[in-house]
C-alpha cells in the first residue's frame, strides 16, 4: 500500500510529468499567462472580455505577450474554446503572430514529445489555422513540424502525424506553392517516408503521400532539384511504385518532361545535397544525441549509449529503413573540428560501423552500404567535401583488424557499384570514386591503401578485383608519414582498443538518461570511483593548415582568410577579422561558403581555445584584455547589433558554424558576456546563439557548453557560474545536473567562494520547488560532490521541512554523508509535527542511530513540544474508540 505522504502530484494540462519531475518553466509561464487571460474575462460578455483584452494588451509589450500566450494555451488546451480563443487571438495579436510562432517552434523542438494526447492534436490544428490564415512565417513551423515525424516508426502517434501534416500540405496546396523551399522539404520528407507505409493497412495513406509528390515533382521540379542527389536515391527506393515509375522514367530518359530547365540525371547526381535535408529526417531528438555522442562521448565508453539509441529508435523491424537516414547525417551533417577528431571522443566510423554490424535486413544492408557511399560515385574535389567520403573508407580500415567481414563486404560494394548503379553513367561512377580514393590519399585520411586493398585477409577474388579496378592504389606502400583527420586519433587508439576482438564498435560503461526509465541502483555496488584528472600532455605546436577549405571561399574572402592566416600580432588579426566580419555581414555574401569559413577560423584559432582563459589575476584591466582575441570580434559584433537586424542572424548562423567545427565557442562566448564591459546585460544572447546551433535547445546547448569548460578550466567554472544561475535559472535550477559538475572537480576553496557568493545574495544554486529533486539525485554522487552540495544547500535559506521528505529515501548504510549533514542540522531546529513524523517515519533497525539521537537531542531541549508531536502521531494512526485513545 502506498505511504498516505505520497500524494500524487496534480499534473498539467499540457506536458506529460512523473511524481519526480520538476514543475517545467514552460508550462508554468503559459498556465500563468492563461490565469491573467481568465482574471481579465470572468462573469464578462463576449464582447466586454474583448474589450478588456485589447485594452490590456495596450498596455505595453509584456501584457500584449501574457494575453497572446494565454490565449494560444487555451486553445491548445481546450478544444471547445480554440475556435474563439485563435479568433481574438487574430483580432488582438500585433506582432504578425511572432510571439505565437516562436512558442510553436520551442515547443516543437523541446517539448514535442512530452505533450498530452489533446494539445498534440490542438497543436497541429492551430498550425493549420496558422496556414489558412496565410501568416509569414507559418511554413517554418510546417517545416519544424515535418522534421518531427520520425523515419522507420509506424506506431499510431507518429501516422496520425505524418497523415495530418499531409492534409494540411494537401488542402493547402496554394500557400505551399509560394515557398520553394517547403515543397523541397516536404517532397524529401514524404519520398522517405512512403517507403515505410508499405503495408496493406497503411496503402491509403502510402496512395496520399504518393500523389502529393509526384504533384510537386510535376508542377515544381526546380524547387524539388535543390535537393540534390539524395532526390535520386530516395526516387530510386520507391520507383517500383507505379505511378512513381513513370516519375523515375522520365527523370532518366525524358528530362525535359519534367522542366525545360533540367538537362537530365547527371545534374542531379553532381549537386551535393545540403545539410537541411538530410537533418530534417532526424527527430530533434535523434539529432541531439548523435550530436552528444559525436562530441562528448569518449572511445570504447560508447555501448550503453548505442544500446539506448538501439533500445528506442533501431529496435523494431521497419526501423532497419532509419540507418540509412542515420549514416546519410552523420557523413553529410556531422563534420567535427580537427581538436575533436585528434581527441579520444568517439569517432564517426565507429558509430557507423555499429549501425552497419547491427543491421538484421539484407535490403537494409544494402541501403545503408549505398548511403555511405553515396557522396564517392560522384565526387567532385571542387565542389564536395572530404568530410563526406572520410567515414566509409576510415570504417574498412578499422574494422580489417576486429570485423573482416565489414571490410570485405564494403569494397565489394564499391567494386560493384561502379557498373551497377547507372550504366550509362558507368565512366562518371568510376571517376567519381577514383577521385575519393584520391583525395582521401591527398589529405592523409590514410598513408596508403594498399594495406587495405591487397590484405591476405581479404579473399583472393575480392583481391584480384580490387587490382582490376583499381591497380594505381595497390602498389606497395611508401615509407609511413604523417597522418591527419580521423587517423590521427584512431591510431594511437590501435594498440589499446583494436586489439581487443569486439571492442572496435562497442565497449564499456555510460549511458544517456532514458525519461520513461527509473532505474533504482541503490545499495547495488559500490559508488564509482573517484575522478583523478590526468595531467595534460604538453601541445606540439603545428601551423595551421587550411588548404582542406580555403578554395570553398569566393576570392574576396580567401583573400582576408590568408592575410589573417599571415600576420602574427593580435591587433592586425582583430583588423582582419574585423574585415571578414563585415564581409559577411555584406547583402550578397554567399551563405554556402558558411561551412568552409568556419574550417579555416577554427583551424586558425586553435591557439585561442588552449591553456586558461580566465587571468591569473582577476581586475577589470585583466579581463579587458583577455577578450581582446580575434574570435571576440564576431561576440563583439553581435553585441553591439539589434537581433532585427538582418545581419544579426547571418552573425549567428556563422557562429553556429564555428561552434560545429569548435564546440569550445560556447562557453568562450559565456567567459565574453560575462567579462567585457561591452556586453554588459547582454548575457541573453547566449540563448538566441543556443537557438541557432545545430542543437537548437538552450538547456542540451548549456550543459554541453558548461561540461566542455569543467573538464578544460575549473577556475573559469567557478568564475562563470553565478551568472549561468541568475541568468539562465529555468534551465540550472530544474535539475542538478550543472550542480553536478560544478561539485565533481571544485575544490574545497572553491567551495568556500561558492558559499560566499550564497550569503551574499549573489549566487542561487537552489530554489523550493526543485531542491528536494536534486538532493535526491545527489544520493549517488560521490561522497565530496555529497558534502558539497549539503554545504551549498545549507547556505541558502530554504526552510528545512522543504526537503524533510528526503528521510524516506535515506537507508543508514547506503547514505551516511546526507543523513550526517541532516542530523547536524535537524539538532539545531525546534521539532515540527512534520519532522517528526518523518524521523519517527523512518525503517527500524538496531544499528541505526539516527531516529534515538534526534528524538533524545530534541527530548532533552523541546521535551513539551516533542510530547505534544509524538502524541498527535499516535493518535492520527490509532484506531481505536476516541473514549480509549486517552
């Protein structure tokens, strides 16, 4: 029977929550703006609560977004009032329905998947009301809409998705004719998809998606060819189809049927297919935990990360057709920086390795090996990126050692591939893919191939065909020399990790938080470890090389990027900067040349992100001067912009470029809103930078951000953290997962700091409504990180019957250091009814001191106040006539 203490906790209207969650700040800004819309309307007329609604969003910017927000929760919430709550909502909304908008995409994004059943349905509903109302902007949502419905899922949820978006497309057909960029997206995302509804039930709404793109494809088949290449692969997995045959037919023999403009496959073939498209098949979800395991992750800890991913996304049958979604962003969407790929973090070929060893289907299989290819059979060095080719070839050459049969089976497929794909185009495939092998051999990707094409373990027919097709790469290798990317790391991972049999794609302990998992591992084992960070190892200084980039940047820009790379002093590099800055920001700056630019700045910045940003000695002279580095200037100059300025966005995509090839940016940007009196107030801009990354959540963009600076500069932690709980509280304060790290590596004058800024008023590391969560979280931290949050907890002024609940959750053996600091600080409190209820509460058991020292400290202090406590308890759990109880 459950304790009569544990009530159940009164759930939202709008997001789903366990007992043990936080209230989330979201709901609670939007339930509060709904209160003021209802306070402004009760016992009105219609008319009269119109009348007092526009007279309050009169007021000024903050009532007119409480009352539109109020609104737009009503009618996510109530289905009966939605009607008339969007109808004011468009009479009293001033601001083209921005506010609403912006709420949409957030809730999208962050909180799609945690929605009750009726504001999941009301949400698509008020989209397409947003839609038919021609609002600017509303194709945005449509296309955050559409990345939400996921590939290889045909439960009940993810269908009702697909299908109502689809009718909105469908009845909407006009409005999405308008934007180019909509129809690329939704024609991609329908291809992709009709190959997972091909069962008999599923016919209808396969029949649906069908009509809807071969409609695109017909009437606007120039927006559908920004696409790329991958337009023909997706078109290639559903050309049996046919309707879609006679698609595919004229695509390879009637170009023109399709537009005059079209001069046949090969135009397509040769255009690389851009990031968006192949992002947009990933949930935000999916795409954030790929990115945490290709940036945080360390080599040979992967396995319990894969098993979870493997656990809630790859474990059905139909998710098979999901790999190939998986392996097209990862070569295409996931191009880490050069600090990244030297470093022990997890490698792409390793996680595409595990997703191809784990594949069950042979269409599956095949698919998968096709996508990791797919960027070689045309590969042009001008145009394409080595990123893209690096991971097939770097996958065969690791898994020789551990999977032979990985290796052999995938240049099998790119010996075959070669005659088979198109025969027509046979010649082009062929250049193509020597062109990889080529560049791969031009950028040291690796030494030599000739290891890997003429190795005994290969068979000898697959052998003599590699020499066939490709004799100029299986001469005998040249004496050894230096290798870049990926190999640099995986290399000196060879000895220690290769040679363990399995352990090429999966090893040991770490896992990601599963929501819909509670895991109790209390009192099984023993806690972990103590950390002892390793010394770091003296850099070898190497001159930054960006031959792999500077010839994607148009010649204005090369020309900056190499006089930047030339000069030495500081003052002429923020000079050049400061030109590349303005470039940029120019009306005709070309945003494709975006990725290439970020490669060269972060490969010319490298020296910035090394040893301490934080000066020894900490005056307003000191930190002036420490945010007066070249990479500033970009922080500089969004500072000083408004966020409607049109370049202001242009700044923020750069510098969420330069944050995939730098994860370091992050919390470099925090140490430069918090030190330089030139962004004073502006530490808010770090939320619409979070927004622009390729992460697009501020809390996943915080953490990560945070992470990277414990384990790079403890100092620098301490320095910034006040300003990341007063500025960011919604995102610190709902879980400890930031208290955590900051507790792991302090030490205990930095504890002492911490503590100060406390009493202070300075720093607020807790507040009521979470604060019994995280200290019930920390229960299985290390016994320091325990002290120091009890400590940091103790400083604060929380009245200590809010976390008295813990004591339920104490066991004596398992908890000592929580129940020594509440002991300590229960003997300094006159008893409550509710404290000793909990104490008296507690399990017994003879070696248990707790309950007998409090209860005879208490005793000997409050003897009346204890009696009186002790005997309303006893009365409350007596059942006996009231005459007796005496």
């Amino acid at each position: 029977m459950e304790p009569a203490a544990a009530k159940a906790k009164p759930q939202g209207r709008l997001l789903l929550s366990t007992q043990l969650d936080a209230k989330d700040e979201l709901e609670e800004k939007l339930e509060r703006c709904v209160g003021i819309v209802q306070g402004l309307t009760n016992g009105l007329s219609e008319r009269e609560a119109n009348d007092a609604l526009t007279a309050n969003v009169c007021k000024g910017q903050q009532q007119h977004e409480e009352v539109c927000l109020g609104l737009f929760t009503l009618s996510l919430t109530d289905a009966a009032q939605a009607q008339r709550c969007y109808r004011d909502l468009t009479l009293l909304n001033r601001d083209g329905m921005n506010v609403i908008l912006v709420k949409i995409n957030q809730i999208l994004m962050e909180k799609f998947l945690k929605l009750h059943d009726v504001p999941r349905t009301q949400l698509v509903w008020l989209v397409r009301e947003l839609v038919k109302s021609g609002v600017i902007g509303a194709d945005g949502v449509v296309m955050t809409l559409l990345k939400q419905i996921a590939g290889g899922d045909i439960s009940t949820k993810n269908l009702w998705l697909a299908e109502n978006v689809l009718d909105i497309l469908l009845d909407q057909k006009e409005w999405v004719l308008k934007s180019g960029m909509l129809i690329a997206m939704s024609v991609y995302t329908y291809l992709r998809l009709i190959v997972d509804h091909g069962t008999p039930n599923l016919l209808i709404l396969r029949q649906k998606e069908v009509d809807y793109c071969i409609s695109m494809l017909r009437e606007k088949f120039m927006d559908c060819l920004i696409i790329g290449r991958d337009l023909v692969r997706l078109l290639q997995n559903v050309a049996r189809i046919p309707e879609m045959d006679l698609v595919w037919k004229d695509l390879l023999h009637n170009p023109v049927a399709l537009s005059p403009q079209f001069t046949g496959l090969l135009q397509l073939l040769t255009a690389r297919t851009s990031r968006k498209f192949l992002a947009c098949r990933l949930t935000p979800d999916m795409e954030t935990k790929l990115l945490f395991m290709t940036s945080r992750v360390r080599f040979g800890q992967q396995k319990r990360y894969q098993d979870w991913f493997q656990r809630q996304y790859l474990s059905t049958a139909e998710s098979q057709s999901l790999r190939c979604d998986l392996i097209r962003y990862i070569c295409g969407v996931v191009h880490p920086s050069n600090e990244v790929l030297s470093s022990d973090i997890l490698p792409r070929w390793a996680i595409i390795g595990w997703l191809l060893t784990t594949c069950t289907s042979n269409v599956a299989a095949s698919n998968a090996k096709l996508a990791l290819f797919y960027d070689w059979l045309f590969f042009n060095p001008e145009k394409d990126s080595i990123m893209n080719i690096e991971p097939a070839i770097l996958v065969m050459h690791h898994s020789m050692k551990p999977h032979p049969a990985i290796t052999a089976t995938l240049l099998d497929f790119m010996c075959r591939i070669i005659p088979h794909f198109f025969p027509p185009l046979e010649t082009q495939v062929r250049q193509g893919v020597f062109n990889s092998l080529t560049f791969i051999m031009e950028k040291r990707v690796l030494a030599h191939l000739a290891p890997l094409f003429d190795n005994p373990k290969l068979d000898r027919e697959l052998r003599s065909m590699l020499r066939e097709r490709f004799p100029e790469f299986c001469s005998s290798p040249s004496p050894p020399t230096e290798v870049k990317m990926e190999e640099a790391s995986s290399l000196e991972m060879d000895n220690h990790v290769l040679d363990k049999e399995e352990a090429c794609y999966d090893s040991t302990e770490a896992a990601f938080s599963d929501d819909e998992e509670e895991v109790n591992n209390k009192g099984e084992g023993k806690k972990r470890e103590f950390r002892f960070h390793p010394i770091k190892e003296a850099v070898i200084e190497e001159p930054a090389d960006i031959t792999p980039w500077i010839d994607q940047l148009d010649d204005t820009m090369k020309e900056k990027v190499l006089q930047l790379q030339k000069s030495s002093d500081t003052d002429t590099q923020c000079e050049v900067m400061q030109e590349i800055v303005d470039l940029i920001l120019e009306e005709d700056f070309d945003t494709e040349q975006m990725s290439g630019l970020a490669s060269c700045l972060s490969e010319l910045f490298k020296d910035h992100f090394r040893g301490d940003v934080l000066p020894e000695e900490i005056t307003e002279e000191s930190l002036e001067e420490s945010v007066c580095k070249p990479v500033c200037l970009v922080f500089r100059n969004l500072v000083t912009m408004q966020e409607d300025n049109s370049g202001f966005s242009v700044l923020l995509d750069m510098l969420a470029e330069l944050y995939q090839k730098q994860p370091k940016i992050g919390y470099h940007l925090l140490y430069y809103l918090k030190a330089s009196k030139a962004a004073n107030g502006k530490m808010m801009l770090y939320e619409s930078f979070a927004q622009a990354t390729a992460l697009g959540d501020l809390h996943t963009c915080l953490m990560m951000d945070m992470k990277a600076c414990q384990e790079d500069d403890v100092r620098l932690l301490c320095y910034l953290t006040p300003s990341i709980y007063s500025e960011f509280p919604d995102e610190t304060l709902r879980s400890g997962e930031l208290l955590n790290m900051i507790v792991a590596v302090i030490d205990s004058t930095q504890l002492q700091e911490l503590m100060c800024h406390v009493m202070m008023g300075t720093l607020v590391m807790f507040r009521k409504d979470s604060v019994l969560n995280i200290l019930i979280q920390s229960l299985d931290w290390e016994t320091f990180e325990q002290y120091s949050t009890w400590q940091l907890f103790l400083a604060h002024s929380i009245p200590l019957e809010t976390i008295i609940p813990i004591l339920q959750h104490l066991k004596y053996k398992e908890h000592p250091e929580a129940l020594s600091c509440l002991l300590l600080q229960l003997r300094r409190e006159k008893p409550s009814e509710e404290m000793v209820k909990m104490v008296l509460s507690r399990p017994c058991h003879p070696e248990d001191q707790f309950t007998t020292s409090i209860l005879r400290h208490w005793a000997s202090k409050y003897d009346d106040t204890l009696s009186e406590h002790i005997k309303a308890q006893l009365i409350k759990n007596n059942n006996q006539p009231r005459k007796r109880q005496r």
